[in-house]
C-alpha cells in the first residue's frame, strides 16, 4: 500500500512540476520558464485589519482615526482695571471716589455728609465684596456685591465695579 502511496504522491509532483517549468515549443527550441516582469502592476494589496479587527465581509476596514483638532491658543488675558483714585482711600471723604481695596481697607467719610465715619471691607472673596460702617445708632453692612451692584448705605451709594482674587473695585457717589 506504501508503493501505491509513494507512486501517486511521485505522479502528482511530477504533474506539478511540469506545468512550472520551462518546456519547448513546436519547433523543439526550450523555451525559459517566465519570469516576473518588474514593470508589470501587481494585483492592489488587500488591507488588512489591526490586530484585535474583525472586518465585515465585503467591506474594506475603515481609516485611522483622525486625531482631535488642536485647541485654539488661549485668549489674552485683560489687564485688570485699575481704580481712578487708587488706594488714596482719603478722597473718598466727601463720598466721591473710585479705589481699589481689600479685605480690612478702612475708608473714612464726613459722618455729617455720609452718616457714619468709616466704611470698612470686611471681605474680598470668590468674585465679590463685603462692606459694613457703623452709624451713631447701628451697624450697616453690605454682602455678596459682584461686579455691577449696587447697594445704598445711609447717603452713599457704592458701585461694585470689578472683583479680581483678593482685589476689588468700588466706586463711591452721594445717594
């Protein structure tokens, strides 16, 4: 049975190896076996998917991911603006100001033009400003003023104008 085995297997590759090579041709000159030409175009190479890809038959995988756009560069911060009067607390007296304070600024006023002496900044925080004065009977104060607000105070009107960290910006006018 091995013989018959060994005799096919003999028939096939012989078969196989003929229709590879070289031969002759009708006129019984040998022709060369042919040879790739290398100007010739190959068949398109078939995609082949990542690791971990299970395309879907009759499909092509898809491209690489795009990678995400870049972030624009960030805007120029606006400089912070600046009190008319600074922290000359002083002209603020007559009830007629703008200063920068912080948190413990005392600013003194004309108790008989404003109804008390000092105002005080008990806090600058977190985007707002507090305030409290202490007129000959009772306290006042003011909490929580952002930018924008306005609050009253016996004959004082204070404008928030800006809050920056630790800083903010008051703008005092007669009520």
């Amino acid at each position: 049975m091995n013989s018959k085995l060994a005799l096919v297997a003999t028939a096939i590759a012989a078969l196989t190896l003929t229709g590879c090579g070289g031969g002759q041709d009708d006129k019984g000159t040998s022709n060369p076996a042919p040879t790739s030409n290398p100007t010739s175009q190959s068949p398109p190479a078939t995609p082949t998917a990542a690791p971990g890809d299970t395309p879907t038959p009759g499909t092509t995988p898809s491209s690489p991911p795009v990678a995400p756009p870049t972030t624009a560069p960030p805007k120029p911060t606006k400089p912070a603006p600046t009190a008319a009067d600074g922290t000359n607390y002083k002209s603020c007296t007559d009830g007629r100001c703008e200063v920068s304070v912080r948190t413990g600024t005392r600013i003194p006023a004309k108790q008989s033009l404003l109804g008390f002496k000092t105002l005080t900044i008990t806090r600058v925080s977190a985007g707002t400003v507090d305030f409290a004065a202490k007129s000959g009977c009772c306290s006042l104060s003011g909490g929580g003023q952002s930018p924008g607000s306005v609050f009253h105070m016996n004959n004082l009107k204070i404008v928030t104008i800006a809050v920056a960290g630790k800083t903010a910006i008051l703008r005092l006018s007669p009520a």
